[in-house]
C-alpha cells in the first residue's frame, strides 16, 4: 500500500481526473464545503488518496463525513475506509483498492467557520481550492460558489489565478478550468453585501489585524537585541584594539633582535596569532622534539626517549602519545590521531601565555565571548520553539525575535575567533617573524 502526501513530486500510481468543489457560504458566515474527486487507478495494488486544506482564512472545520463511490467511508485502516486528521485544517486519507484501469468517486464534505472577511457592510470570501507543491496533476477542476438569495455582488467573482473560466450565476458563480498542473495552485474570489446576514467577526480576521499592529514592535525589539550585540562587540573592540605595532626595517629582523626562545609549535600558533591546535602545529611540534633530540623517527616511524618534565606543556601532551624506547615505534599519522586536539591547542595556549606572547585577559575574554555566543545560540533555539508552540496567532513575524538572537549568537562566535589574543610583545614578535618572511628567511 503506498501512502504518499503533498510531497511537491507528481505520483504515477493513479491519475486524478475530475475535482469539484462547491461552497455553500451561510447567512452566519460558515461554509459548506462539498469535495469530490474521480481518481483512476494505474498500480493494481492499494493505493491512498490524501486531501489537505490548511487553516487559512477560516477559524476550523467540523461535520466531516467522507465517502467512496458514494457510500459513506468508515474511520479504519483497510481497503474502503478513510482516516480523518484532527484538524484545524482538512486532512482526510482515503485508503481502497482495485485493479488498473479502475476508477473511484470519492467525496469530502465538511463546514468552515468563519470565512467571510468583514468590512462594513461588504463581505469577501477568498478560498484556497488548491494548494501548489502537490503530489497530482488535475485533468480538469470545477469550483462551484454560492451565496444567500439576499446578497449583493458587489464586484465579479474572480479565479486569482489565470487559465479559469469564471461564469457568473444568479446566487454565486462557476469556475472551470483544463489540465491544472501539480505546481498551480488556486483561489477562488468574491465579495458581496452582508447587511442580511449574521456573520461573526472571524479570529483570523483579528490575528491578522492583530499582527499589523504588533509587527512594528516585534522589528522594533529585533533591532533593538542586534544593535545590543552589536554594541557589546563594539564595547570589547574600544576595549581590546590591535596592538599599534608597525612593520619592522631590514635591519630590526636580525636573528639577535629576538629575545625569546620558542618552539615551533608556538612560532606557527604565533605567525596564525592564536593557537588551533590542528596537525599542522602537532607536525612543527615533532620535528621540534625530532630537532632536539627528543624523539628518534626512523622507517618505522617514532618513538620518544625524553621525559615529559623536560619539555612545554604541549610538547609533553605529544609525547604522551609515542611510545618510549625500547616498545616498537609507532607510525606518525597513528602518533598525531591519538592526541586531543582540543588539549594540545590548551597547552599550546599556556606556553604562550606562559612567554607573554598571549595577553591572559585578552585570551579570557575571546573564551568568554565563544561561550556567549554558543548559550545566546541555544537560547534562541528555545525562544523559537516557544514562539513556535505559543505565538501562532500572529503569523511568521514573532519568529525575528529569536531570529535576531540568533543572529547575535552567531556574531558573537564569529568575533571570538577574531579578537586578538597576542600580548603586545607577542604583536612585535609576530611582525618580526613576517619580516624576516619577508625578507626570504626562516623566522626561526
């Protein structure tokens, strides 16, 4: 049995030949609706046909009776039953079955509250008769509208979409069309005098009157959480600016001009201006440690003959992962996998900030900033669901609050890998280190 829904892709296992429409609008504003649809079968197996009509323009549905052939349908699971969603919208599944070639009745009638938009004396009834995105061509659709004896048209009905021949009738109109394609949708359209009728105002109608008074405050707080990001950004910016070093002259790039001894681990998290702890600065960490005698590499690959109190923090974290002499030597792709990255760029950190390379606050406040960012994030995730489960009233504008926190959380994220760590002798340092590149050196 397949069981398809309005999926946006045309379904080949039936062909939907007729569709016939026809509401009934009630002098107290609700509809009767009335669906009938002429499917034919092209999969000799069971197949499902399923109508959705979504809560728009009209406040719920009720009286749903659906049937097959003509005869009513009962709620089940088997061939010759129907399932009926619970609303607020239609959503009814027929479920039969047959052989190819056959072809099926099958009807929906159901009531629409509240459909008419008010305005004075004149009332509009726009209905959605099709969806776009359905998983369906139509051979040919009949939409059939009618209102009470004492209505007045006030304008022609109308099909919003082209390709309709719309007839007006005595009480309503007729609107017929060929070959609907699965991507059109339609919408039937018209207005007339309420002055005999008893309609009540819709809540539709008051959300959406609703909503155009609250949508200036929903921007208006949107704007107000990014320009408070935006400020917070701008605040830690005025408060930790780039350090004012200029570029050193040829003659400021002598080996003897620096002072410090690092390794080049440190000297590539340097000239990156904060550490990453990725396979680059684990690969200049080895050969450092190769360099200095402290890890012998052969065919077989490496093996550590020094003691982790000997060396940097980070240097240490790496040599925890090579074997010591005389236990077999291990590859150097295996040896680099086994280290956490996320302690390496840790240690890394610390023998920095250990040199005075790094600026401990500056380095605090890019953490507390990557925190921020991550908490402002998930908090916006949990606004949105809450707007989502609690604001439907007001459409799709509530959702720009959440939408701007997380936006702000992004930012946030975003200017903690960009505030910069380097102390202002580590700056010096740096820019003496891309002199000496330069100029064609080895900044070693």
């Amino acid at each position: 049995m397949l069981v398809l829904g309005a999926c946006g892709c045309r379904r080949e296992d039936l062909d939907v030949v007729r569709m016939t429409t026809t509401l009934d609008v009630r002098l107290d504003g609700n509809v009767d609706v009335l669906e009938q649809f002429t499917v034919r079968i092209n999969d000799p197996t069971g197949v499902t046909f399923r109508r959705q009509v979504p809560a728009v323009r009209f406040d719920g549905i009720s009286n749903v009776t659906a049937t097959i052939d003509g005869a009513p349908a009962v709620e089940s699971t088997g061939p010759g039953s129907v399932h009926i969603g619970p609303g607020p919208g239609l959503d009814v599944t027929w479920i039969y079955s047959g052989v190819s070639g056959d072809s099926h009745q099958l009807g929906v009638a159901y009531t629409a509250a509240n459909v008419i938009e008010l305005s004075g004396i004149r009332g509009v009834v726009e209905w959605q008769v099709l969806a776009a995105r359905r998983d369906f061509d139509l051979m040919e659709a009949m939409v059939v509208v009618r209102v009470p004896d004492d209505a007045i048209f006030l304008q022609d009905p109308w099909m919003d979409e082209p390709g309709w021949t719309v007839i007006r009738e005595p009480h309503g109109f007729r609107a017929t069309r060929q070959h609907v394609a699965a991507t059109d949708s339609a919408t039937a359209g018209i207005e007339f005098t309420i002055d005999h009728m008893r309609p009540s105002t819709p809540r539709w109608q008051s959300d959406q009157a609703f909503t155009a008074e609250f949508v200036p405050a929903f921007i208006a707080a949107a704007l107000f959480i990014l320009v408070t990001g935006a400020g917070i950004l701008v605040m830690l910016r005025i408060k930790h600016p780039p350090w004012p070093v200029s570029q050193p002259s040829g003659t400021d790039t002598t080996t003897s001009a620096d002072p410090l001894s690092v390794t080049p681990a440190m000297r590539l998290a340097l000239l990156r201006g904060r550490p990453r702890g990725d396979r680059a600065e684990m690969t200049a960490a080895l050969s450092g440690l190769v360099t200095n005698g402290l890890v012998v590499m052969d065919a077989a690959g490496a093996t550590s003959v020094a003691t982790t109190s000997a060396v940097d923090a980070h240097e240490a974290v790496l040599l925890e992962a090579l074997p010591t002499q005389p236990q077999p030597a291990i590859a150097i792709g295996a040896a680099l996998a086994k280290v956490d990255r996320g302690e390496f760029r840790r240690a890394v950190l610390e023998d920095l900030t250990t040199a005075g390379l790094i600026d401990r606050e500056r380095a605090a406040a890019a953490r507390d900033l990557r925190v921020a960012g991550w908490a402002v994030m998930l908090f916006g995730v949990a606004v949105w669901i809450a707007v989502q489960l609690t604001v439907v009233q007001f459409q799709s504008w509530p959702l720009v609050v959440p939408s701007s926190i997380l936006v702000v959380g992004l930012m946030f994220a975003v200017a903690s890998s960009r505030v910069g760590l380097l102390s202002e002798t580590g700056a010096r340092v740096r820019m003496l280190y891309f002199a000496r590149v330069r100029d064609g050196r080895n900044p070693e």
